[in-house]
C-alpha cells in the first residue's frame, strides 16, 4: 500500500501512533495533522510523528483519519461531506457514532467506523508509538451505504500497520467491548477508591497489573462509559451474579463451589493468554 | 550474611526463588530442600536451585525456610519446636498461622512470620526467579515470644536478596493484603465468569493486565480467601459502595459526581506508580 496524503484528525496517542506506524512502513508520502492543542502540535512536528500541522483537512487527502472524540466524529463526518477520500473514525463505542452519522448523513459512504483494540492508560502524541497496532485486532462496523472501496482502503490501511481485521454490527461491537473493555475500567476505577497510600508499600506485580487502567484519561472514560452505558449496565448486572456467586461460596465455605468456580476461571485465562500468563 | 545450611521447605516457586536468591547472592554454603513432589525435588536439583533433597530438616541447618501452605506452618513449627535455627514461613495470611502456632507453641521463640509480597501466577520450582524479591517488601508480624536475635536473622536475610523489611501486627497485615492483594484476585476470577471465546479476539493489553491474576492456582487462592475471608469481606463490602456510587452516577449520567469519582483514582494510581503506569 502506498497512499499520497494521510490527515490525522487528533494527534495524541491513537492519531500519533496511526502518524508513526505509517511513516515507519513507508505507506504514505506525507502525513498532515490537525490538532488544536498547540502544545501537541508543536511536539508532533518537531518530533517527526506528522510532517506538518494545517487548520483543515487538504482537499488533496487521500485518507482520513478521525481520531477525535466520540462525539466530535459525527460532526467532523459532516464536515467532510464533499470529500472525496474514505475516512475513518477509532471510537470505543460504535453504536451512537454510527447512529449519529445515519442520522445526519444518511448516504455517507466514505465513512468506515473503526475500532483498534488497543490503546494505552497513557496519551499525548509524547506517548505515541508507531508499532501500537502490530498484532492488533481492528473491529470494522460499516454502514449499510458504506462503499466497499472505502472500506477496502480502510482495512488494506489497518493490515499495513500490522492488525487483523473483523467485521461486526456497531451492538455487537459494543456488547462484546463492554465486557473486554469498559467494564474491567469501571471495576478498576472503583476498586481505586478505597486504597490509600498506607496500602501503597504492601502492594506487589498482581495489584500492579490489575489496577493499571485505573490511570486512564478520566475524561475519555467517562464518555465511553457514558456513551456506551446501557451494555456496561448489562455487564454489570452479569459480573455482579457472578461475584456474588464466588463470595457466597467463600463465606459459606462451600470449597467445591467455590474451587469450580476459581478453576473455571483460571484455566479460562490461561487458554485466554498461553505463552504470557 | 553467610550462612551455612538453608533449609527449605517445599521447593516450589517461593521457595525455589529463595534457593536461587540465596545462591545467587552468595548468602549460604549449601542449601537443602525438603520437597515431597518427587518431579517437583528431581527437577530442583538438576536445576541447581538446592544442592540437594533430603526427607528431613538437617539438625545443623542454620536457617529454615517454610514455604508450604499454610495450613501446614504450625505443624511444621510444632515438628521443629526443639530445633536451634530461626524458622519463617511465607504465607499470605498471618492471623490464622499465628493463632494456630501461639496456641500449640505457646514459647515459640524461633518462629517468625514472614510473608514476601511478591509471588506470580505462575508456580512450581521450574517458575523460581533469584529476582522475586528484590524491590519488594516482605511484612514481618512476630509473635510476643520471638526471639529478637531469630526476627534479626530472618529480616538480614530477606534485606539480602533485595527486599525491604516491615513489621506490623497480623491483623494489620491480613486487612491491608485483603485490599491489595485478595480482593483483586477474587474480583478478577469473578470477572472471568463472563468472558467467552467469542470475546478473546476482542481483547487488549487492558483486559491482558486486569484478568492476570486470573490465571493464579486455584487451590492456593481458595485457601488464602478462605483463611481470610473476615477481612475480605470487609474489603468487598467497601469496594461494592465504591461501585455502586460510579455505576449510579453513570446511570444517572452525573456527570460531576462521576468524573470526580474517576479522576481521584486515576490520581490515586498515577501517584502509586509514576514510573511504570
């Protein structure tokens, strides 16, 4: 694949690391960012993770990347109405943003709703880092107008930078990434609220691990939480049965419950991740 | 510090990092395990984590390591009750073991509890790491009756492998390691309950870090929330007001009660590992 202009709507972590991927693979001859924050503008040029900072998106662009937040896609669609090039968006949550988009540009078909299942607890372009998608999976939701050449250039753009590419409804998306997601977010989060510095020296690898997501970008999450607040909700009630189920069996000392249960789970999760458990 | 005989009991991750650490340090001239699991004992000695595998603690052993379940401490101790050496055990639950050794050895001088904050999910000798405890803090909770000159032995010798010393009461130590440690584990096994195959693809680095607990031994795991399931309850019952307080408000779409719940434990995490986030 060898594009002439990628325009990177947002350049922190996820649009600086799509900048750098390209750049890297040689897939682009220029990469121009919009990006209001004159700081991350700045950092993004002097750094060489775009190769320049421009007020809109050239006419000449031969694909976009919108990586705003979730609210902001449907509105930049808009924008971007008479533009020739495919875009496509990188929100957690796809349902409302494709609702949006059918809603206000009911013949979009250059628009591809994207979603790369990666990501990281931390942001900025400072952050970003060229080889994020590498063994990635990219969840595509196109719409019923979405024109396959769009679509084609998108996914043919995610395979380059190193994803694997599936296909799924917008509901789908968003049921299953409540559960792989949102949810281990908003437990950790919580979890969170009753540590306190004296807990701090007693703490090793595992809480570490567990709780690293809880240093996400609180803005960000409360809007993917939010938007997508009716499968989390569902996710929810279903993790809540289960603990429920766990802790009961604790009490009651109820070992063959309990230990099933225990079992189930760790042999899930060393199936999950084989070769780093 | 040199010693001359470590005696180790049960060589399986712990006590095989404290075979490999001792070794790897210098801190003992020869290092003896006592491991029941014939595959568990052969693999040990080919491996060099101990010199060698006898069916007995040796009557000149200068330091003795018990790193069996818990459950098997003060049996242990009761075993080794006239034997000369400062014994530590390493479990991740004090009270129980200091109650049940206090009240068959009621003059126990030579115990001291210990318990590493280390550990991995992983287990077995094959897993040990001389590394394991170096930057991390090992809690030492002594009974009334041990002897200074036994605790001071115990606490060199965790300070020689790397690890940072503190002393606190058992029920300080089981109500600070239900937060940080085993309410974590019982909420990542619950969380597993939900996942599927279908979700695996669907997964990033997140889920990876939160659900590793996950894939901890089981049989482990039942025993330490078992023991110290008084405390974990309590630890449940602050974290479920936690999340019922951020799902509520996501409910309700409160946005100010919701944020502010997220960005103080997003501070609060930040702030316990700003290197490594």
């Amino acid at each position: 694949m060898k594009l002439g202009t990628l325009a990177i709507v947002g350049v922190g972590l996820i649009g600086g690391s799509i900048g750098k991927a390209a750049k890297e693979r040689g897939l682009v001859e220029r990469i121009v960012g919009i990006e209001p924050n004159a700081d991350s503008a700045l950092w993004a040029v002097k750094n060489g993770v775009v190769d320049t900072v421009v007020s809109e998106v050239p006419a000449d662009a031969d694909l976009i990347a919108l990586c705003v937040p979730s609210d902001l896609v449907a509105p930049w669609v808009i924008t971007l109405a008479d533009h020739a090039a495919p875009i496509f968006d990188v929100g957690s949550v796809k349902g409302p943003i494709v609702k949006a988009v059918e809603v206000t540009q009911s013949t979009a078909s250059h628009f591809v709703p994207c979603h790369p299942i990666s990501g990281s607890e931390r942001s900025g372009p400072q952050a970003a880092d060229g080889d994020l998608f590498d063994g990635c999976t990219v969840v595509l939701t196109p719409l019923a107008t979405t024109a396959s050449v769009a679509e084609q250039t998108c996914a043919s753009f995610w395979e380059a930078v190193g994803a694997s590419v599936v296909r799924m409804s917008p509901d789908e998306h968003d049921a299953a990434l409540a559960v792989t997601s949102h949810l281990p977010h908003l437990l950790a989060f919580a979890f969170m609220g009753q540590v306190t510095d004296q807990h701090l020296p007693l703490t090793g690898g595992g809480f570490r691990d567990f709780t690293r997501i809880a240093a996400a970008n609180p803005d960000l999450w409360w809007r993917i939480m939010q938007l997508n607040h009716e499968a989390l909700s569902q996710a929810l009630d279903d993790y809540s049965n289960n603990l429920r189920a766990l802790s009961d069996a604790i009490e009651s000392g109820d070992q063959s419950r309990g230990l099933a249960l225990i079992e189930a789970a760790a042999q899930k999760r060393q199936a999950a991740d084989p070769s780093a458990p």
